[in-house]
C-alpha cells in the first residue's frame, strides 16, 4: 500500500511539475490524434453528407460497409500499415515506418468510419426533416449538402470530438506502426503500457492521469456542445 502511495505521489508531482518527458509523450499524443482527426474529419464529413442526400445503386451495402468498419480490430490495421510502410511493401521508399505519420495514417483509418457513419446518421435524420422545404425551394443536392452540414455543425462537433477520443486512446495500431520509440514515436497509450512491464508505476501514473483528464474534457465538451445544439434548434 505504501508503494503505490508512493507511486501516486510521485505521478501527480510529474504533472504538476510539468516533467519534460510527461509534455514530450503528451504534446505527440496530441498531435499525432488531432491530425489524424482532422484528416479524418475532411474525409468522414463529406462521405456521410453524400450517403445522406443522394440515392444510388448500393446505397445500403455501402451504409453498412461503413458501419461495420467502425469495429475495425486496431492490431488489424496496424498491420495492414505495416505491411504498406515496410520495405517490401508499395509505399517502403516513402520511409515513414515507425515515425509519426505512419501512426497519423493509422488512426486516420481506424476513426474515418466513425466520423461518417456518425456523420451520416445526424445528417440523413436533418435531411428527412427538412427535404420537402428543401425541395420546395428547389435547392440543389450541393445546396442541400452545404445547408444540412451548416445546420448539424454543433453535432458534427461532438462527433469529431468522439473521432479523437477514439484516435487518442489508440493503442494497438500505433504500437505496430510507431514502434514506441523514445523521443520519436512515445505516446500515452504505449508509454503506459511500457512503463507498467517496466515497473515504473509513477510515469505509468501520470500518464494514465493526463489521459483520463483528457477524456473527461472531451465528455464535457460533447455535453456542452449538445446542450448549445439544444438552445440553437429551439430558438
């Protein structure tokens, strides 16, 4: 008990000191899952706006694609990165094993079909709503898309929001493709996991604190933006 009184101790002086090895893991965690967001989000947005107004052949495969997608097995992805970044693989001259781009590339995959499946299911509710005014205007399937994109961005935020909570917990994927190297590719979820199989319990700590704290953010903002989404549609 007293160990991890200790442990405890230790991980919250790590945080309130700001240890420089505590910001350097923090600061790529949070670069490497806010790009991969913002990635995702630029291709996961339009993506669920176009499967929420047009009508086309295959329509419901690929809805269904897309959903299961979301449970895409991360050690799954990681290797099919892998496997492309390696050596041998098509893309082994870029280089980018086992740097932050390869782990960006993965998160990226792993959160898009969140970003549209969620995407889409907000948009096709606004586009069932609001599609005869919308007809009755005459306004055109790109106008209907920029509209509803417009109107539902309080709840595509909660949605990007959900995109890097999944992206920053990440840990399977990255693992493969980073490598968890030391001042290069670290991030919360594998220094948490080394440093536990290491025994140094207060890192392991601190992090996992920084990590919690930044989940219980993200809930809040997704609670605040959907309380503002509230006022907005009732206004």
């Amino acid at each position: 008990m007293q160990d991890f009184s200790q442990a405890f101790a230790l991980a919250f002086h790590l945080v309130g000191s700001f240890d420089p090895d505590l910001i350097e893991i923090v600061s790529l965690s949070l670069r490497v899952s806010l790009t991969a967001m913002l990635f995702s989000c630029a291709i996961g947005l339009p993506l669920g706006a176009w499967l929420a107004v047009f009508r086309f052949p295959g329509r419901g495969v690929t809805i269904i694609l897309i959903n299961a997608l979301m449970g895409l097995p991360p050690v799954v992805v990681g290797l099919i990165v892998y496997l492309n970044f390696s050596r041998a693989g098509p893309f082994g001259w870029l280089g980018l094993l086992y740097t932050p781009t390869a782990m960006i590339v993965a998160q990226t995959i792993l959160v898009t079909p969140i970003i549209a499946a969620l995407s889409r299911q907000v948009l096709e509710d606004l586009h069932n709503e609001y599609s005869e005014q919308l007809r009755s205007l005459n306004v055109s399937p790109f106008g209907e898309t920029t509209t509803l994109l417009w109107d539902a961005r309080y709840s595509l935020l909660t949605v990007a929001l959900a995109g890097f909570g999944r992206a920053v917990a990440e840990v399977g994927a990255v693992i493969i493709v980073g490598g968890n190297i030391d001042h290069l590719t670290r991030v919360m979820t594998t220094a948490i996991a080394l440093e536990t199989s290491k025994g140094d319990l207060p890192l392991a700590l601190a992090l996992g604190i920084v990590l919690l704290a930044i989940a219980i953010g993200i809930n809040a903002m997704v609670m605040g933006l959907r309380a503002t989404a509230a006022r907005y549609a009732y206004a």
